[in-house]
C-alpha cells in the first residue's frame, strides 16, 4: 500500500486514509477493502471492477488442472474428504485445505458462496496484474506454498511461458473477465510424472490485491481502472462492477 501511495503522489494525486475522507468529494480511485470500499464508492464516485464469483469454476480443465466447483457453505458442510475451500473473493474464512466440511466455519449464513477443489501442489505461485488481456507486471509469491516474492522479471523461461499460458487463457476466456483484473497462476506438480503444468490458481479484484514484488508504477495502472470513476467505467467492464447496495 505505501509502495502504491508512493507512485499515486508522484502522479501529483492526493492519497487519504478511508478515515480521511469524511469530507472528501469524487471523483476518487480506491485501494483496500470490499467492506470500506463498498461504503464509500457512493459518496466518492468509483465503481469497483471484480471477477464474477464462479469465474474460476467455469473455465476448462486444461487452465485449471484440477476439478473446482462453485458451492455454498451448506453444501461444502457436506463434503467428506480433504478439500480447498475459499470464498471466492471476501476473506470470510481462511483459504485452507480441510479434513472435511466439519471443519469449515459454522458460524456464517449457508449460503455463503464457496469455491471447492482437488488438493494439488503448486511448486511456485505467480501474481499476474492484468489490464486490457495483457500482463501489466507481476510477481512470484511463493514457492511450494511458502511466502517467496520476487520481480516476475527476472524469471526468463518462466516469464515467457507464463506469457504464452496467459496469452490462450484470455483468447479463450478474456471476456469472462474485466479489463483490469490479477490473476495467480502457478506450476502444478503431476503427481504421475516429473515436470510440472501452468494452471489459474484464482482470480481476484486488483484494488484488494497484495503487489508483491511487481513494479509499483504498472500496479497502479491497472488499479486506477479496476477502481476509478464510475462515469469512466468501459461498457464492456459494466457487468463486473461491484453491487455495493446503492
């Protein structure tokens, strides 16, 4: 977030703490939570760009490597072996790998929506900021599940193929997305022969997204689009502004 504020001042744009705009007027870009944000994107005037919550689940096998399937709380309750579960975008419960649907939170609504998974590994994670179908900047995030960022840049052969797995993603599925979107991929391991595969890990809203070790300045590009002016808002990105109650 500092790193963000820092690039947004020397843009010449005034950077405020939520608490700060109490007497603020739009129009205004946001970065940070769905809660604050959804709270102040009517009196500031930004409209919040974020993938459909069944995106992931919709998308092929050969971009997921793994079976994933929208449910809810209710059902995922149900489930009788080791499963990831997640919200697909608020952090309403943590991100795990479960025993079983006993061991999810009892205390939300059952209709709470969740993504389900196989268990698969990932030896390493990559954030991917998206503007316009193409890779603004990113970065790695972790390796075999442990927090591990470094500049997307200097990966070569990963780059290039992380590229080219992007590149047939959005040829294929690039509608089924807004123009300013992060997407995470990573290297899946095949259980049954050495090497790995590229495959989506998830999708998320660039504007409640960690930068890592991405470049600052191209994170910022696709942040101001992802969560800018509502009067600025594309026609083709209306279907994934953010319902905010207002």
């Amino acid at each position: 977030m500092e790193l963000l504020a820092g690039e947004a001042t020397k843009r010449g744009m005034e950077v405020l703490a939520a608490e700060e705009t109490r007497t603020a007027v739009g129009p205004a870009y946001w970065y940070g939570g769905p809660v604050a944000g959804a709270g102040l994107a009517g009196r500031l005037g930004f409209a919040l760009l974020e993938p459909e919550d069944d995106w992931l689940a919709r998308l092929p096998k050969e971009f997921t490597g793994r079976e994933v399937r929208m449910a809810t709380l209710a059902d995922a309750w149900a489930v009788d072996r080791p499963t990831f579960a997640k919200p697909p975008r608020d952090k309403s419960f943590r991100a795990d790998v479960y025993a079983d649907g006993s061991r999810l939170p009892t205390d939300l609504d059952p209709a709470t929506p969740v993504l389900l998974s196989d268990v698969v590994t990932f030896a390493a994670e990559y954030r991917l900021f998206l503007l316009d179908g193409r890779i603004a900047t990113g970065s790695r995030y972790a390796v075999f599940g442990r927090l591990d960022p470094r500049p997307l840049d200097g990966h070569g052969t990963v780059a290039q193929e992380i590229t080219e797995f992007v590149d047939l993603l959005v040829a294929e599925t690039g509608s089924a997305l807004p123009s300013a979107v992060v997407v995470d991929v990573g290297q899946l391991l095949d259980p049954y022969r050495p090497g790995h595969r590229w495959a989506v890990v998830e999708a998320n809203m660039a504007w409640f997204s960690h930068a890592y070790a991405a470049d600052p300045a191209r994170v910022l590009d696709v942040v101001l689009r992802a969560a800018g002016p509502r009067e600025r808002v594309a026609p083709r990105d209306q279907a994934f502004v953010r319902h905010c109650g207002l």
